[in-house]
C-alpha cells in the first residue's frame, strides 16, 4: 500500500500497479525464528515509514490517484485502507490470540 501510495504522490499513473497475492507473500516468509517483539519492531518500522511518507503530503497531493486493481484510487483513500487493515488486523489478534 505504501508503495502503491507513493506512485500516487509523485504522479506515477502510467501503467497500473499490480495487486498482490498474500497467500504468496506468506508462503515465502518464515516467521518461525523471529520472536514477538522482533515481529513487533518490524511492524514499528514499517508504520514509522509509512507515517513519515504522509506527514508533509499537501491537500492538493492526497488527491492525486494510481491505477490498481483496475480503478483510480487517491493516495488519501489510499491512507485510510492502511487505517482500516491495521484496525482489521488488530481485531483478527484479540478475536484468536488474547
């Protein structure tokens, strides 16, 4: 999503930008020597980065759109997906795992 977004803010509408498979994605990790607190400082990093790519976008800017997954799609909405996954994620881990 940071990269789809990042497409969007420098004018980057060319050619659509790809999904994603992340049954692929998970298939070619392995999780299974990082520990929780590793999983959680990556996650961290992450989230810095992606807070540090909006944090100077202009108004005008959070408009500008990429192509995916067939439609035009703003770097705004594009913000609030990444919103909305974190939050779905969060409730995933109370709902199995706390």
């Amino acid at each position: 999503m940071s990269f789809r977004t990042l497409n969007a803010l420098r004018g980057q509408s060319a050619y659509e930008i790809p999904g994603m498979d992340q049954d692929l994605f998970a298939a070619h990790v392995d999780v299974s020597t990082k520990s929780p607190d590793d999983l959680i400082a990556e996650f961290e990093a992450v989230r810095n980065a992606t807070n540090y790519l909006f944090k100077n976008v202009s108004e005008e800017e959070s408009k500008r759109t990429v192509f995916v997954l067939g439609k035009h799609t703003s770097a705004r909405a594009l913000a609030f997906m990444m919103v909305g996954h974190v939050m779905h994620h969060v409730a995933v881990l109370k709902e199995k795992y706390l």
